[in-house]
C-alpha cells in the first residue's frame, strides 16, 4: 500500500519559452517571448551595475570629503586640501568654505548616464 512511488522523471526542455521546446519557431530561432526579455533583462542589469558603481562613487567622495574638511581645519593648505579628494576621486570639483567655528568642504564629481553625484563634510576649525 505505501510502497516505494517510481522515479520522477523531469523532461529535457520545458516546452515553449527560451528554452527551444515546444514553442520555438520552426526555423529554430528563439521564442518571440525571448526576443524581448533578454534585451529587458540585460537593460535591468546594466542599470544595477550603474546604480551600484554610483552608489560606491558616492560613498568615496563622502570619505574623501569628511577627510578633506578634517585636513582644512586643522590648517592644511587649500592645495593639500583639493588633492586629498582628487586622490580617491577622480574630476572632483572642490569648495572650501568656513562657517563660523566650521570648516565646511563639499565636492561634486561625475558619475555614470551623466548624473553628478555631491557629497559635504565639516569639521571643527582647529581640531585635532
């Protein structure tokens, strides 16, 4: 009664889909369903590469900007201050502004599909 149910067995292709079976054309082409998922899937991925390399941009230029700000107030030169985030940050255009007891430095740098990404850190005038 409960005795052992045969092996299931799992066809080679699916039919229809990408997959060649049944669905394909008869020229042996891809399934007109493929035609137009594979260029939306490769459009999905390259705008999450590009979401995820701005996104890391943006965390450099973040860093390089609170190092740069902490650099100033302590008495760095402007010079020394601009190449700090150049360094991490390739084509950054830099300010250096005070604001009272506030060293403030704020950068702004290309990033990918022509989207500028900023980033503004401040530290303390004479810290340490």
């Amino acid at each position: 009664m409960w005795g052992a149910s045969p092996p299931l067995s799992v066809p080679a292709r699916l039919p229809g889909g990408c997959g060649g079976g049944g669905g394909a054309p008869a020229g042996g082409g891809p399934a007109p369903e493929c035609a137009v998922a594979l260029p939306a899937v490769v459009v999905v991925l390259v705008l999450g590469v590009g979401a995820l390399a701005g996104a890391s941009r943006q965390v450099r230029l973040q860093d390089a900007v609170a190092d740069a700000a902490r650099l100033s107030a302590r008495g760095e030169s402007d010079q020394r201050v601009r190449q700090a985030v150049a360094t991490t940050v390739g084509e950054a255009s830099v300010e250096i502004t005070s604001r009272g007891d506030l060293v403030c430095v704020s950068a702004s740098a290309p990033a990918l599909f022509g989207v500028r990404i900023t980033a503004a850190g401040c530290a303390l005038a004479g810290g340490l």
